[in-house]
C-alpha cells in the first residue's frame, strides 16, 4: 500500500481545516485501520445524501432554506469524497507510462 517514504492523506482535516498525514509502512496499523472505516463512513453518508438530494430536487416545491441547507451538506459530503479519492490515487501503484500519455504499445 503505502511505501515507506510516503504519507498517507488522511480523511479528516486539521487545525484551520488542514490536510493529515499519516507516515505508516503498514495498512494494518489501528491509524490506517480507523482510516479506512472513516472513509467507508463518509462515502457511505455520501451516498445517503446523494439519494436525498435527488429527492429535494424532484420536489418543484422545496424550500428554499432546505435547498441551501442541502448545498452545504452536498459540498462537505464533496469534500470528504474528493479528500478519499485523492488519498486512495496517491496510494495506487504506479505504473511504466503515465496515464495521459497511455500505452506506448504501436497501434495496428
């Protein structure tokens, strides 16, 4: 998972909403464990949210309190989930060729 010489974003922030590290050469540590189920949590949660959102928004007669209410918690579920997808890309191995420049395979 994590090379030694790397860290781990965690998915929770800091003082001042500041990104945490986690520097572990194992994924079984408590840290890495309680990251792992934080992050299920929150995509989890994200995707509860996501289901009532599209509910708020079928509804042409919401109120508008509701809807701005239910901006706010789309955008920290957003948060959370952009925070794990970062973290888990960092942590995939890395491969010969870049993604943008795909295979380097000739093409027939």
């Amino acid at each position: 998972m994590t090379e030694s010489n790397e860290l781990r974003l965690l998915p929770w922030s800091g003082p001042d909403d500041k990104p945490c590290y986690l520097s572990a050469d194992t994924p079984a540590g408590y840290l890495s464990r309680l990251a792992d189920n934080t992050e299920k949590i929150q995509l989890g949660l994200a995707s509860e949210l996501l289901a009532h959102a599209l509910e708020v928004l079928a509804d042409r007669h919401s109120d508008p309190v509701e809807l701005r209410l239910l901006a706010q918690d789309l955008t920290g579920a957003l948060r959370n989930a952009v925070r794990v997808a970062t973290s888990r890309g960092h942590r995939l191995p890395r491969s010969v060729h870049s993604a943008h420049e795909g295979p380097t395979a000739p093409l027939s």
